[in-house]
C-alpha cells in the first residue's frame, strides 16, 4: 500500500498507513492505544498551526497591561488553547458527526479569538503591525480547520 499524504496529515514513514485519522495499530477493544492517541491528532497540519497560534498569542499578549491579566488576556489565552484542544478533541471522536461537533466549536474559538484581537488592537494594545502578524497565523489556522471540516464532511 502506497504511503498517504493530505494536504492535513504529515507523511508517515515507509510502511505505516493511516486509518481515519487514527493510525493504523488498534487495541483488543477497537480503541486506540494512549501511545497512539498522542501522536496522531499532533500530524494533523491543522493542530500543529494551531499550537504555533497557541504560542504567538502568549508570546503577544505578555505585553497587555496588568489590569489584563484576569480580562482580555486571559480570554484570548484560553479561547486559543480551545482551538488546540477541540481539534485535538474531535480527533479522537469516531462518528462524523461527534468529530465535526467539536471540531466546529473550535471554529467558534476561532471567531472569539479573533474578535478578541480585533478589540486589543483597537484599544490600542496591539499595534496594527502585531496585529497583522497574530492575524496571518490565525487565517492559517482557520483555512485549514476549514478545509479539516470539509473533507470530513465529504468523507
């Protein structure tokens, strides 16, 4: 079997083939193994542009006001984190329908996300040349969560 390569999962090594979004290896029970859990939904494009999110918006909300560090900063930290973690989340769902209910309140954290930062901008936390580089990453992430969704979808 030839070795698959999507546009949202990393190329595996000679011989190892993936199996709907889960790698090929499976327990006695039919569930993937905890080894197996955590390396699979982290080959998924979508969440490895989602972590690097994760990481430029710590790294850009540090500069907040301290008067932030219960309000909009924190907000906007956790609302980046759900992105990370839903789609982490909706990979491990087996039914179409349980991976595209998390995976679009990913989507939703998204859009918070985003309004959000339109919000430290115009308070004038960001300027517009930080504000552009959070918002090139978070298009990233959106168009390929996107794309994740549909070929679910179409599967």
């Amino acid at each position: 079997m030839a070795v698959m390569r999507s546009w949202w999962r990393r190329k595996l090594p000679e011989g190892q083939s993936y199996e709907e979004g889960n790698t090929s290896n499976k327990s006695n029970t039919g569930n993937a193994s905890n080894a197996e859990m955590e390396s699979g939904y982290k080959k998924l494009i979508v969440w490895q542009e989602a972590l690097r999110l994760v990481v430029l918006v710590y790294n850009l909300t540090k500069t907040f006001p301290k008067s932030e560090d219960y309000a909009l900063r924190d907000q906007m930290r956790r609302a980046v984190v759900s992105v990370l973690s839903q789609i982490a989340e909706g990979w491990l769902r087996r039914s179409k329908k349980d991976k595209l209910h998390y995976l679009e309140i990913s989507q939703g954290s998204l859009m918070e996300l985003e309004t959000q930062a339109e919000v430290a901008k115009a308070v004038e936390y960001w300027d517009h040349v930080t504000f552009q580089k959070f918002d090139k990453q978070r298009a990233v992430v959106c168009y390929l969560l996107i794309r994740y969704i549909s070929k679910i979808r179409s599967s």
